[in-house]
C-alpha cells in the first residue's frame, strides 16, 4: 500500500501553472480510501473538470479574470486563465469509484482501494500428527439416528 501512495503522490505531473503554486495538493489515506485534496480558490466550480484515463487522473478548472470596465486597476496579482493537473495513479485503485466535492475553494478526491488490494486474512490448514488434514470449517449437524 505504501508503494500506491509513493506511485500517486510521485507520479505527479504539473503544468507551468501548477508549477508557480496554482493547484498546491495534499494526500493522506484514511481506512480503506485516499483522500486527495486541491487548493482552487476564485475557481468557478461549473468550470472544474475531473477524469481518469487508463491511470492517468487528470484535474482542470479555470479562473477567470474580473472584468469590469468602469475599474482602474491599480494591482493585478491574482493569477486567472486555466489551470490543470495530471496525476499518474498506482494500481489496486478502484479509479471507477472515485468521488469529488469542491467546498471553500479546495476540490476533494475520495479514492478507494480496490477491494482486491485490500489486506485480508487468509486461513491456513494444516495436518494434526496423525497425518490426517484438520477441517478448518464447522461440521454439519448429526442425522438423527434411524430406527
């Protein structure tokens, strides 16, 4: 499991916006899911588009600047135009169940674990001295006696 978190967190791939600090991430895993989160704030959330192809995860939103011609602008730092981020994403993920909310200017990313990556027990049989092997299940009940 540490190698998925290794595969999508060092897998990222970020364009010249996300490089100067456009779309900063945090990724951390709780139980059987990672949560990836995004800082987009001033994005217009109709403009956010999320997707998966083959393992590449790919995040786009846009910022659009303030038009108002009755303003004389004085300062203009905030950064606009369209920002966007691809993450290459490790196996054992279940990419078809991933979920997004955008909230306070930050898009969340629940991903789960694919439940066949997910840790099991497995039970082991084993033969007692006599050679013979032990029932590792429960027997089904006695007939009843006939007669």
């Amino acid at each position: 499991m540490d190698r998925l978190v290794g595969q999508l967190a060092s897998g990222a791939r970020a364009t010249a916006a996300s490089a100067s600090g456009g779309m900063p991430l945090d990724l951390f895993r709780a139980g059987d899911h990672y949560v990836l989160t995004m800082d987009l704030p001033g994005v217009d959330p109709g403009t956010i588009d999320v997707s998966v192809e083959d393992r590449t995860l790919t995040v786009r939103a846009e910022r659009s600047p303030r038009t108002d011609p009755d303003v004389q602008w004085l300062a203009r730092e905030r950064p606009s135009g369209t920002y966007a981020r691809q993450l290459t994403v490790g196996r054992g993920l279940a990419l078809d169940k991933i979920s997004a909310s955008y909230e306070d200017g930050v898009l969340s990313l629940t991903i789960p674990v694919a439940e066949e990556a997910r840790p099991r027990r497995i039970e082991v049989a084993h033969r007692a001295g006599s050679g013979a092997a032990t029932q590792l299940t429960a027997e089904a009940e006695p007939r009843a006696s006939e007669g």
